[in-house]
C-alpha cells in the first residue's frame, strides 16, 4: 500500500499531465486511450497516433507520426523526457510504421528515426539515449554524393523481454532476437 506522501507525489506528477492528454485526446487516431502527456509534448499528425492504456510521454519530447501505416503505442509504453522520433525524412517520403508493444519502456534522450517499418516487441527496457536509424543513405557512385535523396529503409525489429543498456546505436536493418542484452554504448551495425 502506498504511504500519504507517496500518494501525494504521485498526484502532483500525472495531475497536469493527465489534463494535457486529455486536451490532445480528441485528434488521437481511433480507439485510442488517453496518454499521460508532460510539459512541451510536440506532437505533429496526432491522427495517426494509437495509444494504449496507461502511456507516458515525458516533457519536451517531440513525436512526429507522419507515416504510411501508424505510430501505435502499446499499453503501458514509457517514452522518458526529450525523446525525438522523426517519421519522415522529407516532405516526398513518409516512413513504414513505428510500433511499440506492451510494457516498454525507453530513456530519456532517445531519438529514433523512422525510415523502415520499426518494431520494439514487448517487455523491453532499453536505457537513456537510444538512437535508431531505420533508413540509411546509399552512395550515388557517379558523383559521390550522398544527398541525392537515394535510401535503403530495411527497417529495425527489437525481440520480446530485451534489456538495451545506455547510449546504444541501432542501424537500418537490424532484428535483435528475444531475451537478448545489448550492452551499454553498443553501436549494432548487422545482425
């Protein structure tokens, strides 16, 4: 059972949170649930965004979910102060889809670009500044030029009930297998 004081802290930490989500509810996508939502949330195209029950999005987080299926969150996903996810690269090519299943959680500082279709399987803890990069620039070999707007989206997949420690990298085309741990300030370029 939770003490006064416990319970006071936690009414002082959702109270505006939770009137903020209940502002934003009304352009959520379908069926979605109302997300605890902190101080300075951007989000851009909330129509495409599903929520579950019981989400947290921390202060100053910026979502953009201009994608060609959805950005679908889970029941009970976590996404910590300052998290970046950028769905589109460009005003021509939105990206796949971005979805996190049930009880994830994901630290502060995280960006993730979404190119590919990006998966995070349920029951991952992944600690402070992730970065995923779900598209990765190919070489015009004419020119040597890699802003010519030519991408590989392969897309990122993270197995059920895995554990990624602080300030890791994933690049376009990983799948990491359930269960697994990937250790903190890992840069996983191939699977």
């Amino acid at each position: 059972m939770y003490s006064f004081r416990n319970l006071i802290y936690i009414f002082d930490k959702i109270r505006f949170s939770f009137l903020r989500g209940c502002l934003i509810y009304p352009f959520l996508r379908k069926h979605s649930s109302i997300p605890l939502i902190g101080r300075n949330v951007r989000l851009m195209a909330p129509w495409n965004l599903k929520t579950g029950k019981r989400n947290y999005i921390g202060d100053n987080s910026y979502i953009e979910c201009y994608t060609k299926e959805k950005v679908s969150l889970g029941n009970r996903v976590t996404l910590r102060e300052n998290t970046w996810i950028q769905c589109r690269s460009g005003l021509n090519e939105p990206s796949e889809a971005l979805i996190i299943e049930d009880n994830v959680y994901i630290g502060p500082n995280s960006v993730i670009g979404v190119g590919g279709k990006i998966i995070i399987r349920s029951g991952c803890q992944i600690g402070a500044r992730l970065a995923i990069s779900a598209e990765s620039h190919i070489l015009n070999k004419d020119s040597n030029d890699f802003v010519s707007g030519n991408v590989s989206r392969k897309g990122v997949e993270i197995g059920k009930s895995t554990w990624i420690g602080n300030n890791v990298t994933l690049l376009d085309g990983i799948k990491i297998g359930e269960g697994c741990v990937v250790g903190a300030g890992s840069v996983v370029t191939k699977t």
